[in-house]
C-alpha cells in the first residue's frame, strides 16, 4: 500500500488521515487503543476520519469472538475510526452495514455481483457452495464511549487475492472466495480510495436520512425473502426472513401450528438454507 499515494487519492475527504503498516496486531483493537488515548504510537493525533491499513494481522478479529485470517498480501485489511458523538446510539452498528454496502457498490463497479447477508458479510452467489454463496469481505465494528467522546471503529477484510495455501476456519458458512476469482483488480489504491469514500456517503446518508439508509440496504440485503437459520441465543430457529426493521434488526417469521412468530433478531448468526426441490 503506499500511503502517500491513497492519501492524494482522498484529499478532501472525511478519511484521508491514512495510516498504512506492514503488520499489526489488529487494526480494529489498534485503533481503538489509539482513539482511547487521542494519538497513535508515535504521538500524531488520533481524530475523526483516522484510517489504519495493514498488510498482515497477527491476531485478526471477526464477528463473535471468531479469527480472521489472511495471508499477507492476500486481503485488504482496514479499520476506519468514526465520532458517533452526534449520532444516536442505536445507530451504531449500521455503520458497518454502511461498509458492507460500500464494497457491494465497489465491487459491482468491477461487474461483481455481490450482496451482503445480514447483518455485514459481503457473499457472492456460487451455486456449486455449500450454502449457495462464497465470503468476499467480513466486517466488524466496535464502539467506546470516552470521556466527552463517543466513537466506532469499523473494521473491514475484504479478500483480494487467492493465496497459495488458507486455513479455511473462517465460520460456520464463510466459504470464502477473493476478488480476483471474478474480476481484473484495479490498484489497490484506487479500490481503497473507492471503498471509503463510498463509505463516506453512506455514513452520511445514515446520519441525516435513516430511513433512506435502511431503504437502500434493503436493496443489496439477499438476506432478505430466504429461508434461514437463525441461533437466537442457543435457540435454533428456521423461518424466513422477512424485512429489515428501521434499525437494522432482521426480521424472521416462523411458522408453527399455532401460527406465525414474527421474532426480531438484533445479532447473531444467520444461514441461508437453499429451498426444498
């Protein structure tokens, strides 16, 4: 990554602060320790906007507690630092559906066609998978409230390049696919600069117009009208997933002899399951 190059690619943007790395612990916790104590290691303030990107994670981290592995090299490894001071509390966690939506959009540039499966994990449609779709770009978010400040970092993978050998353990459906499996990659700067600058805009459209937001996302949520799975906290449920609520909450309605349950899960893993023949 050369870091001098994206930043001129983002002058002007809210994400220009581009900090770049060889490697790293986690970006995500990096970040996060750094907007805690308002300056990185080497003293440079720590604000809005701020960007880490590292080549290698030794510790990468995924959603519910899982490890995120990729060989160096091999994925964009990205966390972005967000002041949700302003921002109401429970519109949080869509930042990072803002981020899925950003690499859905990225990605269909380069004639991709992706979708995100609720809540943020970035799939492509492969009939021949074992659920019907390959992992493209997993996503976790994670927030802090400060003295005075309250903040989210968003942290994204987003798997660029096949490497020669990978540890497949990336969750129970993550059967992952990369990038160049579907389209010739641009720069690696020229997609980062996309990235985040569409996040930049979806961010926006969540602060000022939330329920155009949810719209939107409604829009690139394959999720939505499956037949799923859901664990509801140790509970296993299949229903079909019916809407996204103004929040983000997905909306499962299952069916029993008593009638249907509409149950409205705020976290959580949820599978497609392909439909009877």
């Amino acid at each position: 990554m050369d870091g001098v190059a994206l930043r001129a690619a983002l002058a002007g943007s809210r994400f220009s602060d581009v900090r770049a790395v060889d490697s790293i612990d986690s970006t995500n916790q990096a970040l996060l320790a750094w907007a805690i104590a308002g300056r990185d290691d080497a003293g440079t303030t720590v604000a809005d906007g701020a960007v880490l990107i590292a080549r290698s994670q030794t510790a990468g981290r995924g959603r519910l507690g899982r490890t995120w592995i990729a060989p160096p090299d091999s994925a964009l490894l990205m966390t972005v630092l967000v002041d949700t001071t302003a921002m109401p509390i429970e519109r949080w966690p869509m930042l990072s559906f803002a981020m899925g939506m950003a690499v859905v959009e990225c990605a269909a540039s380069l004639g991709v066609d992706a979708s995100l499966k609720w809540p943020n994990d970035v799939v492509v449609a492969d009939a021949a998978a074992p659920f019907g779709y390959r992992k493209l770009s997993g996503i976790l978010a994670e927030s802090q409230l400060g003295e005075g400040r309250r903040f989210v970092v968003v942290g994204i993978g987003i798997n660029l390049v096949r490497p020669a050998s990978l540890d497949p353990a990336l969750g129970p459906d993550a059967v992952p696919t990369w990038l160049d499996d579907h389209a010739s990659l641009p720069s690696l700067e020229a997609f980062t600069a996309e990235v985040l600058t569409a996040f930049e805009r979806f961010a926006a459209t969540l602060s000022s117009s939330p329920s155009r937001f949810v719209d939107r996302y409604r829009t690139v949520c394959s999720t939505i009208g499956r037949v799923v799975e859901a664990d509801l906290g140790g509970r296993r449920v299949v229903g079909t997933a019916a809407d996204v609520d103004a929040s983000g909450h997905l909306i499962i309605e299952v069916a029993s002899a008593a009638g249907t349950e509409r149950l409205v899960l705020s976290a959580g893993d949820v599978v497609h399951l392909r439909p009877a023949v």
